[in-house]
C-alpha cells in the first residue's frame, strides 16, 4: 500500500524549519519527487523522512550536487519501505546512514551480494538496462 501525501509545502517547511522555496531548490535537484494534486506538492510521512535526512547532509557541509550523487547509493530512496535485500544494522562502521531510521546503517554497501538476487535491482534494470550497463 502507498503511503498517502497529506502535507502541502507549507506545513513540510514549517516542520523542516525551512523556506518553501529551499524545498523546490530540492525538487529541482532531485532529491525528493512530491506527487502533485491540482498542480500543487504534497509530501507524505517517508518524504518528510527523506527531507530531514537531505537537511542533516547539508549540516554536515555537503552542498546539493554532493547530496544528490551521494543518494544515488540508496536504492531504496524512492521506495516506500526498504527491500527485503536490504538489512538495518546499529554498527557505525558497517555502512552509510539509514535515511528512514536514525541510528541504524544500511548494510548493502557492505555485502554487495545482497544486491544480487534484489528484486527491486530486478525492477531497476528493466526501466534502465542501458543506464545500468553503462556504469559497469
């Protein structure tokens, strides 16, 4: 089941303590795709999750050409929960951030088998086999 939008840009900047437009400058950059209704953005629970951990990065001085490559390594960034392949550790040093769970790391960056037989990597590969074959 799709998590539901139910917060227009508004209320999400005010509990970012953000300026509106500082979330379109992240639109535009890629690193959140609200859905729209009526021409207006509306942003659910998991996109408000993506957009603390995209102002978290900012704090730790990364800029927003850095955050967008850096999310290219989250396979799961669009997905509404993570894929099975995937597993939260709370070792530090094992992976990079969780962005939906404070304090735990995602592990796929530490066993790369685990992409292997991933079926969203399955589902990824099908909309882009050329973009895929050509960063290996």
């Amino acid at each position: 089941m799709q998590e539901r939008p139910l917060y227009p840009i508004g209320i999400v900047s005010e509990l970012l303590n953000a300026h509106p437009e500082t979330v379109r400058v992240w639109e535009r950059y890629g690193v959140i795709q609200p859905q729209r209704r009526n021409g207006k953005r509306f942003y659910s629970d998991n996109d408000l999750m993506r957009l603390r951990f995209v102002k978290k990065l900012m704090g730790e001085g990364l800029n927003l050409p850095a955050i967008s490559y850096f999310l290219k390594l989250y396979p799961c960034w669009y997905q509404e929960d993570c894929p099975g392949c995937m597993h939260r550790s709370e070792r530090i040093g094992c992976a990079k951030p969780c962005w939906k769970e404070e304090g735990t790391y995602c592990q796929v960056s530490v066993n790369e088998d685990l992409c292997a037989n991933c079926e969203f990597r399955r589902q990824q590969e099908q909309y882009e086999p050329a973009a895929i074959n050509e960063k290996a």
